[in-house]
C-alpha cells in the first residue's frame, strides 16, 4: 500500500511539473522547490551518470514515477493550450506573472538560510536579470520577424532545434526561468507544442522535429545536472540569488511573449493585463505550498 501511495505522490508531482513546464512562467524545477523535492529530483537527475548502481536504481525508479505523471500533464497541456495560448496569451501572461510574483516570496521564504546576511550575492540577482532581459530583447523572433517552419527541416533548423532543447531542459531544472520562456524566446514554444499536438493524432511527419528535440534535452541533461549540483553544493547562496533573478527577469520575457507568436500581438500591458488571471496565479502557488505541506504529512 505505501508503494501504492509512493506512486501517486510522485505522479502528483511530476503532473504538476509538466503544467509548469509546457507554459511560459514558473519552471517545473520551481514546482519541485516549493513541494519540498528539488533536491532529490537533482540527486535521482544525477545518478543516472554515475557509477554507483544502486543509486542509479533508485534515481530510475523515482523518475519513472515522476514520469508517469508529467507525460499525463504535458499531454493534456498539448491538446489544451495550442489553441488557449493564442486565443487568450494576455490572460496566461497575467496567470504566470502571478506564478512569479507569488513564487520568489516562498523560495526567499524556503532558502532564508543561504541567503540572510549574504547581501553581497544580490549583483548575481542583478546578473540573473539581465541574461533573461538581454535574450529576449534581442530576441530575433519578436515581432515575428523569424518563422520557423518546423514541417520543413533543414540542417540549420535541426542544429537551431536541438540548441533550444538543450538550453530549454537545463531552465526546467533550474528552479527560476521556465524552459517554456526560453523556448518562447527562441521562437519555437508553438511549433513543439503544435508537433506534440500532431502526432498525439498520429501525425508522424513531425516526428522528426520531436525527436531532434528530445536529443537536445537529453544532452542538455548530462551537460547541466553535474553543474546545477556543484553549484548547489558549493555555491548556494549565489547560485539562489541567481534563481531569483532569473525568475524577475522571466516576466519581462512573458510580457513581450505575445509579440513571438505566429500571429504576432502587442506586448502585455496595463490595458491588456487581466487581475482576476494574475490573483488565480497567486492562488496556485500557495496550493502548491499546501500540497508541500500535506505530502510531508503523508
């Protein structure tokens, strides 16, 4: 029965990641930091490259169970938001603002340890901003000024694909910038979601695309997950600053998403951000911290 529970716990988990994970905004890392497993789920990321059998096996078995449940999120994400993400992008970037917003609060909240009296880190905070801000505002796609064709590789397009996936997956384990913002920011977030969508109605032409997709994840894993550990490890109060400022300058990526869609709009603004969608945000998250809470209990 205990194994039972384990599972659903742990597909709980990875269904909330994948919603984090397939929309611009809070990353699933961030989910996994304010439910209390991050570091388990970096410990169990990193066994898989390690020599220690046993740890191996246990790391397996924790993702798989993850697994389950992320792949039942990104699924029905896929089918939801190709056609939500264009008809009401103003209401989403207001729902994922309120994600951020309410979410560094809690992380500052959860790491107050690491980062009291250690002030002298903020200018990673500082860092962290401006890497987010800088690529997207030279971000070649804004404006729609690129576009991407994924039913028509090339060998430019296979290598441009693979490098977002590798960036992208390295965001999502990081609990700060969404990998969604950074494939927002590359201009391919509606063509992976659109190739999901396609072949989950067998649509194998855009197969291709998935799959050089997914060997820029898988690459980015084994690149990323040693370094995110050491920095964990060795440097926490920089590299949290770091998270933090990530995570301030996403909203400004959220804010010109709209202008990278196929159909490019005007960036978020005052008149166009919706409230009731930013306080839902809000809410969310502090479900998500009860969710912490109650999976401990249990």
């Amino acid at each position: 029965m205990k194994k039972v529970k384990d599972v659903v716990k742990n597909a709980m988990q990875g269904f909330c990641m994948a919603l984090a994970d397939s929309v611009p905004g809070v990353s699933g890392g961030t989910v996994a930091f304010i439910l209390g497993f991050y570091n388990k789920f970096i410990d169990s990321l990193n066994a898989l490259i390690s020599k220690d059998n046993e740890a191996r096996k246990e790391g397996i078995k924790f993702l798989l169970k993850l697994a389950v449940g992320w792949i039942i999120g990104m699924v029905l994400a896929s089918l939801v938001l190709s056609s939500m993400f264009e008809n009401h992008i103003y209401g989403i970037s207001s729902l994922f603002i309120g994600f951020i917003l309410f979410a560094i609060p809690l992380i500052i909240k959860t790491e107050k340890e690491c980062l009291k009296g250690k002030y002298k880190y903020l200018i990673f905070t500082v860092i962290g901003i401006l890497v987010v801000s800088l690529i997207t505002y030279f971000n070649p796609t804004s404006g729609n000024a690129l576009n991407i064709d994924v039913s028509n590789l090339n060998f430019g397009l296979c290598l441009y694909i693979f490098f977002a996936g590798m960036i992208a997956i390295s965001a999502m384990i990081l609990p700060g910038i969404s990998g969604s913002t950074i494939l927002l920011i590359f201009g391919i977030y509606m063509p992976i979601i659109n190739s999901i969508k396609e072949l989950l109605h067998f649509n194998f032409s855009y197969l291709p695309v998935l799959i050089v997709f997914g060997l820029g994840v898988l690459t980015g894993i084994v690149l990323i997950i040693k370094l995110v550990k050491l920095a964990l490890d060795k440097y926490k109060s920089q590299t949290v600053y770091t998270i933090i400022g990530l995570m301030i300058g996403s909203i400004y990526a959220i804010i010109m998403g709209p202008t990278s869609l196929d159909n490019a709009k005007s960036a978020l603004s005052f008149g166009t951000f919706n409230i009731i969608a930013f306080l839902v945000g809000g809410l969310i998250i502090f479900g998500l911290e009860y969710g912490k809470k109650f999976f401990k209990e249990k």
